[in-house]
C-alpha cells in the first residue's frame, strides 16, 4: 500500500532554512538563509494540502504550478519539480529568494488560514532550481529552428530577459540593450547581495548569452544610439527599460551633501561588491562606514538600504517611515531582519529639513563627534499621526504641531519610491503614447504600445512593482510578439 507524503502539515511544523545570526550575517553581504537539506526539503514539501483550489497558485502574478513541484519534491522527483517550475517561470530562483511571498503565495496558504503555518514555498522553490543548477539539468535554449525575424530588447531588467529566453527558444534573434555595464538592471545593481548573490544573476545572463541572446552594453539609447535607429535594425521592439528616476522631498535643503538617492547608495554597493572602483564610494560619499545614517521610507528599497548600511559599519543606522508598521508597504520578513541586524525603526516620522547644525541636546551630542568628520548634518522630524483613511482605505498621515526635533545624522538615504523618466522626450520618440504619471501606455494583456511593432513591459508601464510582475509581462509580450512576426496575430484578426 502507498504511503501518503503529503498533508503533513498536521503533524510536522513549518521550518524555514537556517538563518544565519544577526551577528555573523552583519559583517557581509552573504545570503542570510542557508540551503534546505534534501531531506528537510521533501519534509517541507510534503506539508502541501493539495488544495482543489490552490491559492498559492492563483496569487502567484505567474500562476506557477506551486502544489504540483511541491509534490513531487516530496516524492524526490526533483528534476521534474524542477521541468514544471521553469515551465512558468523564467527564473525560479530568483524568485524563491526575493519574491515577498508573505504577501503572494504563502500569504494566500490554506494551511497559514488554519493556523498551522504556511507552507514554505520561497525555500522549496529556491532549492529546487538550486539543484538543477548543481546537477546540470539547466541548459541553454537550442531552438528547434532559427527564424530571420530580429527583436531589439531596451532593458536587461528582469522583463526583458525573461522576453529574450521565451523568444530565442522560438527561434528569433534576439539583441538587448542596456545602459549598464552588466546585464540584470536592478536584480544586478539594486538587490544587495544578502538578499540576491550576484553569481545567481550572472549565470543566468552567461545562459542568455550561451543561448545566442546579444547584450549590447553601456548602451545609453537616446544618446549612444537612438530609439529610430533600433527600431530601423529590428523587426518588433521591447521596451523593458523599468524605473530609475528618484522621487524627491519638496523641503528645505534636500539636495544637501550627504543626502544621497537610494538607487546610486545600492548600485555604488553592489559594484564594489563586483570588485569595481566606485569613487564615491571611496570618497565617502556613498559609503556608511563609521556614519550616522537615516533612510527615509518603508518599503522593501528601503530595507535594503538600512540592511546594507549596517553591513558597511554604519555607527548608527534608522529608518524613518510617516505611517505605522502595520501599514508599511516592504516586507514584514525584511523589518524583522532590519530590526535583528540592529536597525532602529522610527515609526509615525516624516523629514521636516534638513539642515547643517542642530540645536539643543542633539547639538550637544553632535559637537562631541565634530572631531574628524568633514560633514555634520541633521533631519528635522516631524511627528505624525494617522487620520482618516483615504480612498485606498489607507490612514492618511497627520502632523502633529510642535512635536518635531532634530536628529543628527551624517548620511541621509531617500528611499521614496520610482518614477520614470521622460523616454518620449529622452528619445526624441512622436506617438510613443504615456498616461498622465509617464508610463508608457501599452494594453495589458498584448503590451502593444500606440507604435505599431513595439511592445512595453514591466514597471515603465505598471509603475515601480515586483520581480514576478516583470517575469509575467516580459513572457506574455513574448507571446504576443512572435504572434506579429509571424503573421498569427492578422490571420487570426483577418
């Protein structure tokens, strides 16, 4: 008769990965979760409910076949777990290791509803591709066929190459261009290495590249080459640019020195990482080592701000957020990691000014610190409550009068969030049509944009969102371009 391996979720706990100690895990920039054991691995597997209905599958953006791989990774059938993983999903482990899956799959678990503990679907899927890797079951697309058709690719974000993989396995030729010197664009410059190791991100481009993917490198369009010129070398093009620009803080001073955007603190970290020369960073100026840091916002940007300061020696680092921890956008698994590694939380607080001298108490204890620093700055806070909610059903923050004061800090980070840029104007682009924030309009289920033969993906459209909704878009574009180049698309609307 045979054993039953899953719905053990009654008689065996959850167990993530071994974390590592906040204090051995401060001192670098190492993965924080050690690997699942293959044992352990099938025994977390095997919690799975098989639900008739799964919900970790349907409030997964790529509806990945979460009960299937999680039952056969129980039965130790892991490259098969592994075949059906990649079957939806282009980078599995990726997405095992940065996906908030509090707030997506293991958020919607039937057994989390009941009280037992949500399955731990980010590790299981981590381990698995992990080990397809190890066991060399992950090989280069070889497509069944070459086709003459070309797309051109602007964005070497997680949109884009997951646009390039689903085309090159149907055969087309397929050029990305970027404006970095590597290949990943924020998974590559934006994660820090405690949440995304590097090497996880560059074997997938060398698999790009093996797969006959052309990166075309610190490639600024607009100024390098032009958007015409790309659109004139290839027969469909797909903008996957994502989000770069900073929003800003309309308050006194906030171009000070040492107020810093959070997007040139985390590249300058992850290219010394690299082993890169980053002037900056050896200047000072986007290094915390030895600081007083305040990074202002609260979500997962923001966390990973905080979290590499601490691991560059900061003296002190907090993070100021206007609203409470309830309602903190970033993930809650990222605070309680911020908050274990010695970062103080400073809830209900929004910045005021900033300044270059503090008075009262704070400037007391500022002068004790003149000694050797060229720089001595502080942040005006503000103290907030919550009010009404808003349309979103969201408290709106509420200052509260006469309640700020002044904390010294040597280094400010603005982590507010993305905007995009003007790529009509950058590009010199007539008819590349954008909605009222700046992001490109392009249909949600086709990507097509108002310019025939050129499609948009990922968070130049959405706005600043998640990995796995890049991953979505750039496969779905993918489909809908190799439909319009070869001629699917209008026969079927003939």
């Amino acid at each position: 008769m045979a054993t039953q391996k899953m719905l053990k979720f009654v008689s065996t706990p959850r167990e993530m990965p071994e974390k590592r100690s906040a204090s051995e895990r401060s001192e670098d920039f190492h993965e924080i979760y050690r690997e699942f054991a293959a044992q352990k691995a099938a025994e977390q597997a095997s919690r799975c409910s098989q639900c008739g209905v799964p919900y970790c599958q349907s409030h997964c953006p790529l509806h990945n076949n979460i009960p299937d791989w999680l039952r056969l990774t129980a039965e130790g059938r892991l490259e098969e777990a592994y075949r059906v993983s990649q079957a939806t999903n282009t980078f599995p482990e990726i997405c095992g290791r940065i996906c908030p899956q509090d707030r997506l799959c293991e958020g919607n678990c039937v057994i989390e509803q009941s009280g037992h503990g949500t399955v731990t679907i980010g590790a299981v899927e981590k381990y698995i591709t992990d080990t397809a890797w190890e066991e060399g079951w992950v090989t280069a697309a070889t497509p069944a066929q070459e086709r003459a058709e070309s797309v051109g690719i602007i964005g070497a974000g997680p949109g884009g190459l997951a646009a390039a993989d689903m085309l090159r396995r149907q055969g087309f030729q397929v050029t990305i261009y970027d404006r970095h010197d590597r290949a990943g664009g924020l998974l590559t410059y934006g994660i820090p290495g405690f949440k995304l190791e590097k090497d996880i991100v560059m074997r997938r481009n060398k698999l790009l590249e093996d797969s006959g993917v052309e990166f075309v490198l610190n490639c600024n369009v607009g100024e390098d080459i032009s958007f015409d010129a790309i659109r004139g070398k290839h027969d469909a093009v797909l903008i996957a640019t994502g989000v770069y620009k900073t929003r800003d803080l309309d308050i006194d001073n906030a171009d000070a020195r040492g107020v810093v955007r959070a997007i040139d603190y985390l590249t300058a970290s992850n290219k010394v990482d690299f082993g890169d020369d980053v002037p900056d960073y050896e200047d000072g100026e986007l290094n915390a080592n030895g600081k007083r840091v305040v990074v202002i916002g609260g979500g997962d940007t923001a966390m990973d701000c905080v979290r590499t300061a601490i691991r560059q020696g900061a003296e002190s680092v907090k993070c100021l957020y206007r609203r409470d921890r309830a309602n903190m956008p970033g993930s809650q698994r990222e605070v309680q990691n911020a908050e274990e590694e010695g970062v103080e939380f400073v809830w209900l607080s929004a910045p005021g000014a900033f300044s270059g001298h503090v008075t009262g108490e704070a400037a007391t204890s500022q002068e004790r610190d003149v000694d050797g620093v060229d720089q001595i700055a502080s942040v005006r806070i503000q103290k907030m409550r919550l009010g009404q909610p808003d349309v979103t059903g969201r408290q709106s923050p509420e200052l509260i009068e006469g309640a700020d004061y002044d904390e010294p800090a040597d280094l400010v980070i603005k982590a507010l969030g993305f905007e995009p840029e003007e790529l009509p104007r950058l590009w010199g682009t007539d008819g590349l049509e954008v909605t009222r924030w700046g992001t490109i309009k392009a249909d949600f289920q086709t990507h097509r944009t108002s310019i025939p033969g050129v499609y948009a993906v990922g968070d130049i459209v959405r706005g600043a969102s998640l990995v796995v909704w890049a991953i979505r878009d750039g496969r779905e574009a993918a489909e809908s371009i190799a439909d319009f180049l070869t001629g699917d698309a209008r026969v079927a609307a003939e």
